[in-house]
C-alpha cells in the first residue's frame, strides 16, 4: 500500500495535500509519511515475534528527531555510527542499553563518549580499535561489551559503493583472521566479547548474500565456541533493499525465515539493524519546477531541488521515480526530459532521459523513495539552505526540521579580525 496516492486529483502524503505543505513550507522539502514508517516497523516486529532478536535502527538512513522518536517509541533500539547519532539517538528517547556502536573509524574520544553513556554494544572493526577501546574503558574503570564485525567475504550484488562484506572492502575483520582477533580481545582485561556483528551492503534485493554470509558466520561462531568463546549475540546487519524502480525486494518474513534457519540451534540473540528498509519508501523529496528548457537534444526541467538535496542519483547512479504532484490525465502525452537542479554541475541532476507529461514553471513534482539516505546526506553547496523535512499523520502536518535562513547559515561563520580591520 503506498501512502503516497493521488486523490482528487492531488498527490497527497496520508490525508495531506502536498501542495498544502508546499505552499506552507516553501520547496523543496522533504515529507515523510509516519503511517509508512509504522507500516515499515510492523513488518520487521511482526517477522520477529516471539523470537530471540531486536532491531537497531541504522540511524544513518535517516536522522530526523521525528523519525528516531516514532521507532523507539515502537521499541526500537539504535545502529549509530558517531557521537552524533548517538546525541540524536539519546535524544530521542532509545535508552542507551539499546544502543549498537559500528563504524570503522571510531576516535578514542567517541569511544570514551559511548562508553560514558552507557551504550550497550561496540561493533569493534580492527585490531588496533580492540586496544584502543581497551584503553578507554580501562581509564573509565569499565568493561565495555563488543562484538567483532566480521567481513566475511560476500559479494552482495549491490552497487559498488554500497557493498561493504568483500575482502576489498575496509570494514570488519577479515573472516580469516577473526580467530586471532577473538583471541586478542578475550585477553584484553576491559573488554568483554558477547558476540560477532556483520554487514555485507545495502540496497540488497537478494537473500542468497545473506544465506550464504550467514552459513560462514556460523562455522566461526561455532570454531569460537570450540576455542572457549562466549558467543551470545549475532548482529546481522542491514541492508535489505526497497523498491526504487522495478526491484523486488524479499519480504522481510522471507528474509526473516532464511535468517532463522541458517541460525537454528545457535541460541544467540539476532541483531538487525535496517535502515533503508524502514524509511526508505516512507520519504518523498517535493520539488518545484523553476523553468522549462528546450536544448537540441533534449529538454531539461529545472527544478528548486538539486544534487545537494539528493545526491543518490548522481552518486551511485540511483534511479529514483519522478510524479508531477498534481495527477496527469490518463491520456497525457509524454516527452523525454531531464529533470536536472540549478547547481552549476552537469552531474546536477534528479532523473536523466526521463518520460514525463509537459511540465511548465510552478509546478510541484514529487520524487519517491527518497526517506533513506536523502536528508541526511544532503549539504548546503552554492549557499543552497538544507531542505525542511515535514512528517504526516494522518490529516496533520509538522515540520521537523525547518530550512535554516541564510543568515542563519552565515551566523556561524567567522571573518578573522586582521581581515576586518583590513577592510576599514
Ligand atoms: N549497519 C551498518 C554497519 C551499516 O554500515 C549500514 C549502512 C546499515 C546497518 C544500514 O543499512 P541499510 O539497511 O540502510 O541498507 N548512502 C547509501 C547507503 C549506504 C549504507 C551504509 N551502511 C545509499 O544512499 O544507497
């Protein structure tokens, strides 16, 4: 079911126009649908009920303080890779027992940070971060629990910059070596190991990756026993992936099925920490059109939303679907455009050679999919203001997030003094 659908006309998010948004909060924005993310949420709690297992949403996909707060009320631990997601996460509500610490490169300052806070689980990455985590806790007089991510070496058929379980990718510890890594941190005197974590990528609409990284987890976990390991949870990542174009994705009860027979027997208590699979679908983007552009070859929509809003297009070739928000005539002829934003870059753009009804200024498109990985990658280049994110339920509407004015981006900039008197 889509909480984004046209009704009388209108493109509306749950009971709200998203021209009534845009004519309040000004564009582009991003609008997140909270019946979407609780529908999300069901999903995963539905396919664990009753089992040994807890979610820990990878705060990365999607940061907004609305969006953390509706989880955790659900019951939702955290997956935060910084002192950053942690405050946000905290912040929120997600007590910090709930909480899972990734990230290869965590500073001894954020390590100090998390364990001062009382987080529940580091996913150590190397070695050298086994002896500086040791450190830390040492100074603070605790015992931190960790697991070890693994990289268990699995092609996850993804794109290449969202796969993360190869041998030539930089996270975790090689599965070869984790052997020697265990060794290592049980003989560190403030660490205390409670189980192995892995992640293998993201956007993965396969189960198989998963299947077969699973089955070689297992083997190790059951060679760590052997060695005299205490092994009690098994983090399994994220990464299931969401529909973008004509993908189909597994169910996360089929996911959970796969992941429960290839865990059978073990008795230890699964992690899972989604993100995009949970606000993926649950986002749009809106957008106005500013202008229309014939060129020779092509026509370009120019459009107040760009790259530095969603750089998911241009980054990793991503193809998000495009809407006008008020709905075409069945009938409506199509032309072949780019949908392109107005920073000065030719990879400045939200679609390429895309079939869309005619466009003219001041119309409102809506960009689907774009809940993960969309906001929180966004930056303010060429003085372009953050995107505001609006969360729905139901007939209501709030902004979570306003668009900063440009004074207040300018506010926090300093002119060095030699340079005002210069000035003078
Ligand atoms: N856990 C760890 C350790 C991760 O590195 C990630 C994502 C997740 C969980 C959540 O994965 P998800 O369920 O969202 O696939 N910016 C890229 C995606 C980068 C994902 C990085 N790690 C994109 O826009 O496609």
């Amino acid at each position: 079911m889509s909480f984004f659908a046209y009704k009388n006309g209108e493109m509306h998010a749950e009971g709200v126009a998203l021209a009534t948004i845009a004519r309040q909060v000004g564009t582009p924005f991003y609008c997140y649908s909270a019946a979407a993310l609780r529908a999300s949420w069901q999903e995963f709690a539905d396919a664990i009920k009753g089992t040994n297992a807890r979610i820990c949403y990878a705060l990365k996909a999607n940061s907004n303080l609305a969006v953390i707060k509706l989880f955790g009320d659900l019951g939702a631990g955290a997956d935060i890779v910084s002192v950053g997601e942690m405050r946000r996460a905290l912040a929120a509500g997600i007590r910090a027992d709930r909480i899972v610490y990734s990230g290869v490169g965590k500073k001894a300052s954020e390590l100090m940070a998390a364990l001062e806070a009382g987080i529940g689980q580091i996913n150590v990455e190397s070695s050298a971060e086994l002896e500086v985590l040791n450190a830390v806790a040492g100074q603070l007089g605790k015992k931190a629990d960790i697991t070890i991510r693994v990289n268990p070496d699995i092609d996850a058929g993804t794109h290449e910059k969202i796969t993360t379980g190869r041998k030539e990718n930089k996270f975790g510890i090689d599965i070869d070596l984790a052997t020697e890594a265990f060794a290592k941190a049980a003989s560190l005197p403030n660490l205390r190991v409670v189980g192995v974590a892995m992640h293998i990528g993201s956007q993965l609409t396969s189960l198989s990756p998963y299947r077969d990284a699973i089955v070689r987890v297992r083997s190790l976990i059951q060679e760590l026993r052997t060695a005299g390991h205490r092994i009690d949870r098994f983090d399994i990542g994220g990464g299931l992936g969401i529909v973008y174009a004509d993908e189909q994705p597994p169910s996360i009860s089929d996911f959970m099925q796969v992941v429960g027979k290839e865990t059978a027997g073990l008795g230890c208590e699964l992690t899972f920490e989604p993100g995009r699979r949970l606000v993926g679908e649950a986002g749009v983007l809106v957008s106005e059109v500013i202008l229309v552009k014939p060129g020779v070859s092509k026509t370009f929509v120019i459009v107040d939303a760009a790259m530095n809003d969603l750089i998911r297009p241009t980054l990793y070739d991503a193809w998000h679907d495009i809407v006008p928000v008020r709905e075409p005539r069945p009938d409506a002829a199509t032309i072949c455009c780019d949908i392109v934003g107005p920073i000065c870059e030719s990879g400045d753009y939200l679609a390429q050679n895309r079939d869309l009804p005619p466009l003219s200024a001041g119309e409102l498109i809506m960009v689907r999919s774009a809940g993960a990985y969309g906001a929180v990658m966004a930056s303010s280049y060429n003085s372009r203001p953050l995107a505001p994110e609006v969360i729905v339920d139901g007939t209501r509407f709030a902004v979570t997030r306003p668009r900063p004015t440009i004074d207040e981006m300018i506010s926090t900039e300093r002119i060095p003094p030699w340079m005002v008197q210069a000035g003078q």
